[in-house]
C-alpha cells in the first residue's frame, strides 16, 4: 500500500485530538487525556511538537497519525527526535502504514540533524514492540523512565 502524509498545522487541531482519544482508548488511558484541542493547537502553531496524518494514497484518508518533538543529547551533542505517539488504526495494521510512518519521521530526524528517533512502549503491547523490532530498533534496558506530577510540590500546570 503507498501511503501519503498530510502534515498536521493548528487548524487540524480538533482533528488531531480525535485521534489522540483513539490512542488514549486504544490504551486504557482515556482518564488520563485531558488535552484540548486548543492546548494542540498552541503547541502546534508554536512550533513545541509536529504531527503528520497518515493515510492510504487511494483514499487520501488518514488511517492514523504519529507527534513528535525534539530533544537534545548531550553526549552526542546533537538533537533528537521524540515520537510522543504513533499510531494506525486496528483495521489498518499490517498494510505498510507504520513502516511508511517511521521512514517519514526519519527522513525528518536527518533533515534535522538529529542523531536518532526515540519512543516509548506499553510492556503490554507485544504487536507494537515486535514491529518496533522489526524494525530493527532495540529497546533501551538500562535506563527507567520516569515522571513526576508537579502537584507533589502543590503547583498545577498553568
């Protein structure tokens, strides 16, 4: 299947966050999606994260969507590329989408200068890591991620 990308600007802001709740869903993490499509929409316009639609070139339909920022490293002291969230439709997997999405977002970490494109997975989803491994990406096993809420120092987001 070839795939097209339409890249996602702060118009497509509602749009996107439709597809956020698929992912959110799809995850059993829907309490935790409270973004708004105006909080999408700030941070496309000014430039804090991207997005691209993907979807089957017959039908010029988006099947899904991947968002991404950059980040730095220190130890190769170049940029890198962060996939917040990448996601295909269930009916759609297995067609080439995510591969297609994953070339796309490379293509953009080189045009980028970046030194190499990050993600983070569910342990549960096994489907997603065995693509991610036929990918040949590795997991990284010596580091935890971690998160803090920012309330435990009784502040709230503003």
């Amino acid at each position: 299947m070839t795939a097209f990308f339409r890249p996602v600007t702060g118009r497509d802001a509602t749009e996107l966050l439709e597809w956020v709740r698929k992912l959110a869903r799809f995850e059993g993490l829907s309490e935790w999606c409270t973004a708004s499509a105006v909080d999408l929409e700030c941070c496309l316009r000014s430039g804090l994260c991207e997005a691209v639609f993907v979807g089957a070139e017959s039908t010029r339909s988006p099947h899904g969507f991947a968002l991404w920022y950059y980040s730095f490293s220190t130890f190769s002291g170049k940029k890198k590329l962060f996939i917040e969230d990448i996601f295909v439709e269930e009916s759609m997997r297995g067609r080439g989408l995510g591969r297609a999405l994953f070339q796309y977002l490379a293509e953009r970490a080189l045009e980028s200068g970046c030194s190499r494109l990050e993600w983070s997975v569910l342990e549960w989803n096994r489907p997603a890591i065995a693509f991610y491994a036929s990918l040949n990406a590795k997991p990284v096993t010596d580091w935890q991620s971690w998160s803090l809420d920012l309330s435990a120092f009784g502040k709230q987001p503003g």
